[in-house]
C-alpha cells in the first residue's frame, strides 16, 4: 500500500486512502463536513465509506426544510454493501441534496470530496457541536490509519 504522505495542501494519504483536511470528520459514520462560505456545511461520505458501502445504486433525501438532529437521518443510500440512513453530523435544516448524485450515484464513489457530495444543511448549533468533530492532521491521520487497520484485520477492505 502507499505510505502515509501529503498529496498536496488539503489531501492526506492516510493507509492508502485520500483524506481532506480542510473538513471535519464525524468518526463514528465516515461523514465529513465542509463549512460554506454562505454559511451553509456541505457533507458527504469520506473515502473509506465509499470502499465499505461499494457500488452505489441510489440515494434518497428528506425534503428540503426538514429540521434534523446531529446523527439523525436526513435520507437513505442503497448500495452493494450497504442499504440504510445517512446520518447528519451535525443538527440543522436540510437545505438542498446534490441533484448531481441523485441522477448520477456513481459520483459519489468517483468522487466523494467533490462533485460526490451529498447536502447541504444551514447548522443550528454549529458552535457547541463543532468541537465533537475531528479536524486536526494529527486527529485524522490517527483515527483514519486506526480505522483502515481495524478494517482490514476484520477483512472489511482488501489488504
């Protein structure tokens, strides 16, 4: 596998897997976030849930104004691996799902920091809920290299 390096100013190579650290990381669902500059957060899956999830089939979102709790569902996904909720990793208002990804699911897996992203949500309690994030470098090269560590001893992802 490819060792652990800077790819370039806000991609890490983590055990092989891209990770961008201008977001924050909800540990406990593979969910990133990234504060807008309207004021909204855009979130979406990181690279090692698109591996563990596999080959998406669809997607389905909440209606826009629905009022959602950190780790709430604000839609489903259907995949290979998995079928189930997406979960918020942090309270707000839904504001728009990416229309791109409901016509082309494929994106996500293509490209889950970009075009793959999944909603967007105007926070009602970003301050307090924030700091429950993981943001630092160091916080995500730790976590992530644990994470694909686990994984792979468990036989979730190719080795």
């Amino acid at each position: 596998m490819t060792s652990e390096n800077t790819l370039h100013n806000d991609e890490l190579l983590v055990a092989g897997f891209p990770v961008r650290s201008d977001r924050y990381y909800d540990r406990d669902n593979h969910v990133w976030l990234l504060p807008m500059p309207d004021g909204r957060v855009r979130i979406g899956l990181d690279a090692l849930n698109v591996e563990t999830t596999g080959t998406l089939a669809g997607l389905g979102f909440l209606p826009v104004g629905s009022v959602l709790r950190r780790g709430g569902t604000y839609g489903s996904l259907e995949a290979a691996k998995y079928v189930g909720p997406l979960l918020t990793p942090i309270s707000g208002i839904f504001a728009a799902g990416n229309e791109a990804v409901l016509a082309e699911p494929g994106l996500v897996t293509a490209d889950p920091y970009g075009a793959g992203w999944l909603a967007e949500l105007e926070p009602t309690d970003f301050d307090a809920e924030l700091p429950l994030l993981l943001h630092t470098e160091a916080e995500l090269r730790s976590w992530f290299s644990a994470t694909v560590t686990d994984y792979r001893s468990r036989g979730l992802i190719a080795e």
